[in-house]
C-alpha cells in the first residue's frame, strides 16, 4: 500500500494522499480519515482479502497426509471458487453491476 501510495503521489492526486500523513509506517491514526483508496489500492485489497490462489498447496499436502486417493482433485473447483468471489469482491468494492 506504500508503494502505491507513491504512485498515487508520484500522479500528483491529491484525491488520494494525504500531505500530513506520513508514508511507510501507522503514524497518527487522524490523519488516514482523511485519504480515499485508489482504484489500484482497491483491487490489490480484493486480491489479498478474496484468497486469490492457483494452486491450493495446503489442502493438497492435507489430503495427501490423511490417504486420498487424489489429493490433487481440488485444484479445479478451488481455483473456479477463487475466481468467483474475486470477480464478486471486485466488483463490490469497485461499485459495478456485473450481474
């Protein structure tokens, strides 16, 4: 988020940056009241918040270790859910209708 922050202050738009708000680390917690999200910033937050993953290591390495005949039989259907609530998410805090 710094660096896009950057970005965002490299554009000069001051929409997005606060001047008083420090960079880089918490600082005073009146001064992020005053900054709006990036459409960047938005969608690098749905990305990390919808658990965008292509390839589910950990529920494979479960189903191996617990015996399944195919471990990896969950790759599809979690890639498939994983693009579904990052195209919902997304469009949810993007405010679009993408019904």
């Amino acid at each position: 988020m710094s660096d896009l922050e950057e970005l965002e202050r490299a554009r000069e738009n001051s929409e997005y940056v606060d001047e008083g708000a420090s960079t880089g680390s918490l600082g005073s917690l009146t001064n992020y009241g005053a900054r709006t999200a990036s459409n960047e910033m938005c969608t690098f937050l749905v990305m990390n918040i919808s658990s965008l993953q292509l390839i589910p290591v950990n529920i494979i390495a479960y189903r191996s270790q617990y015996g399944s005949a195919n471990p990896a039989a969950v790759i599809a259907p979690a890639i498939v859910a994983t693009f579904f609530s990052t195209v919902v998410a997304y469009c949810k805090i993007m405010g679009k209708n993408c019904s």
